[in-house]
C-alpha cells in the first residue's frame, strides 16, 4: 500500500516558478521575438504615431482606419 507522499506530484508550486524563465532572459531569447515581433513593432508605432502627432488617436482617425481596413476585407 502507498503512502499519500508517494502519490503526491513531483513538482511543487516553487519548482513551477523557478522554471519560469527571468524577463531578460525572455528578451534575448530569438524564439520570443519570432512570435511576438510583430506584436511589439505594432506598439511601438502606436506610441510613435500617437506622440508625434495629436489626432492620431482620436475618434475620427480610429473610424477611418477601421472603415479603410473594412473596405479591403
């Protein structure tokens, strides 16, 4: 017969997150930035285009990419 700490999984809560991989070592990490570069470039225009220009993100410009983007789909 077994004992309950025999049937007891092998890993616990603090093995899980020591096995979780540091922020830096994520960014250096070439197989991050294949799935997530376009993500990031996105973002980033995003914030470029929204500071270097005010009515970047208003209302009016939102509605006229989503109507532009509606007509090629």
């Amino acid at each position: 017969m077994s004992t309950p700490e025999q049937n007891a999984p092998a890993h616990t809560a603090g093995a899980a997150e020591e096995s979780r991989p540091s922020l830096a070592a994520l960014l250096l990490d070439p197989s991050f930035w294949a799935d997530w570069a376009s993500v990031v470039g996105l973002i980033g225009l995003v914030v470029v285009f929204g500071i270097s220009q005010p009515v970047f993100l208003s209302v009016a410009n939102l509605q006229a990419l989503l109507l532009a983007a509606a007509i090629l789909v």
